[in-house]
C-alpha cells in the first residue's frame, strides 16, 4: 500500500490510502455527481482535532475583542437568545491553524475531490452553542461572491462530533447541476433560499475530526443545537488550481466590498447562458 507522508510544522502526518488518497473513490464520486460527500471517520486523528478546537475555541470566545468585520452571526435576528457565532478568515487571526497538520490533511481531501492543484481561498469558525434554536438558512456559497464562480471545495472539519441533534450539515444532491438560486437576508449577516424542496435533504452526521466536502453552488445548511454541548467546526474553502498569494488578496477584498455593499439586499439569481441548469462545472 502506498502511503504518503507530509512533513507540516515540524511533524509528519501520514495521508495514505491506496494511491495517497483519503477519500475512497465512492466518496469521490458523491462530490462530483451530487455536489457533496461526507466522510463518516476521523480521516483527523483526535490529537489534531484537539488542537484546532482549543485554537478555534478560544477565537469564538474572544470573538468581541475582534476586529468587528470578522465576527458574524448566522442566526435568524427574530428568535429570541439564538445565534450563530462565526469568525470568518480565521487563519489570519490565528495562524497556527494553517501550520496544523490538520490544515495538511483538508488540503489533501480538496485535491482529492477536485482533482488536483488547490489554493485556500477563504476559512471559517462555526460555533452552534447548547440548546440554542438557531438553524443555518439553506443557501448556497456561491451567492456570497457570485463573481468568484469558479470550481471549489469546502471541507466542513467537525471539531465536536456532529449529530442531527446538534445541527450537523444538509445538503440537497445536485444531479450534476445546480443553477445560482436567488437568495434573500437571513438575519444579521446570513443569506437564505426560498427556492428548494427541503424533502430531497440529506443529513449527514459525523464524528469528530469526520468531515463533509461541498462545492459552492450545493445548497446547504444545518439543524438547531438541541443538545447540552456545543457544535464547532473548521470550514476552508478550497479553489481548483494554483493561485498567487496577489490573486486571493484581490479576490478577498473584492468579496469584503460587494458584500458590504450587498448586505441585507437580496441576491438574484442571474440568468446563464445555455440555460438555468447549465452546469459551468462541464464544460
Ligand atoms: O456550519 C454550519 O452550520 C454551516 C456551514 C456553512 O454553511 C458553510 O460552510 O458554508
């Protein structure tokens, strides 16, 4: 068996499966014909996720001493003690977290999934607190930044294990094509659609160090935290192909200013060439 072995921050991590991927060729094959798959083992060891947690953790929880524009809330304004704290740009707070081994192995299940080459493009810290009431709104990535309409993997680290009961990730199968939905405010800084039929979801748990991989134009969400403990999770968003350390400087600032221009107006879906259901992913 051929295993490969990265060297990150002075420590070796083995990323070996058959051919030096970690996803299986099921797993694979479910990012590309259906827009997502979740892997249901710790494909990080617990060690790893430890510390990401206690770094991500601790982000979170200072969250008021930071920059203002670098924490949100996810949640629906309208229900009373419900919030979704998210630190968006994480690493850049916390730059340990790029030097973990476990940035090592996300990095490794983009390519798997993409195929090649990746560049990070943007991370974030989810939190969903206990017994909170706060869901994720449906929507898709790519209505944050409709301009960066490029080929993409997130990978959704869970830091906690992630259940139904504590508001793991859904995602509606794409069939191989899902077309830029419009998409309307959710709250203080989330988007929501409309335009989906919620009973083709599927819910997808997974333990700790477990990950879900999606592409920018799946729709997801997630659940409320009905549990006693806290949901945390490491998201990175992953473009295909090598990208210049300028480019994604550009890129994020130009998201930074159309979002802050866009927010709280609603995102209309513009209309493609070769029809509403054209796949840009093929061709
Ligand atoms: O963690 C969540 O609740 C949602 C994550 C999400 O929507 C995303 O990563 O795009």
């Amino acid at each position: 068996m051929e295993t490969r072995t990265k060297q990150m921050n002075g420590g070796a991590v083995s990323v070996g499966r058959p051919g030096g991927h970690l996803l299986t060729e099921a797993e694979r094959r479910s990012f590309v014909e259906r827009g997502f798959t979740a892997v249901e083992r710790p494909v990080v060891p617990a060690a790893l996720v430890a510390e990401v947690r206690t770094l991500i953790a601790d982000l979170l929880e200072r969250r008021a001493s930071l920059p203002a524009d670098s924490v949100h809330d996810l949640a629906d304004g309208r229900v009373e003690g419900a919030m979704i704290p998210e630190v968006i740009n994480a690493r850049l707070l916390e730059p340990r977290l790029l030097g973990s081994s476990a940035y090592a192995i996300c990095e490794q299940l983009a390519m798997d999934a993409l195929g090649g080459k990746v560049t990070l493009d943007f991370d974030h810290a989810i939190g969903k607190p206990p017994h909170n009431a706060a869901a994720t709104a449906w929507h898709q990535d790519l209505a944050f930044n409709p301009l960066a309409d490029w080929p993409t993997a997130t990978v959704w680290l869970a830091l906690t294990d992630a259940t139904e009961d504590n508001g793991c990730m859904r995602y509606i199968p794409t069939n191989g094509s899902r077309r830029l939905l419009s998409h309307e405010p959710f709250g203080r800084d989330g988007l929501r659609t409309l335009e989906l039929s919620e009973d083709q979801a599927v819910v997808c748990p997974v333990p700790a160090g477990g990950v879900t991989l999606h592409n920018q134009r799946t729709l997801h969400g997630s659940g409320p935290n009905t549990t006693d403990g806290p949901r945390l999770a490491w998201i990175l968003k992953f473009v295909a192909g090598g990208r210049s350390t300028q480019f994604l400087r550009a890129q994020r600032k130009r998201v930074q200013e159309s979002w802050g221009a866009r927010r709280g107006h609603p995102i209309e879906a513009p209309r493609r060439a070769g029809g509403a259901d054209a796949d840009p992913y093929r061709g």
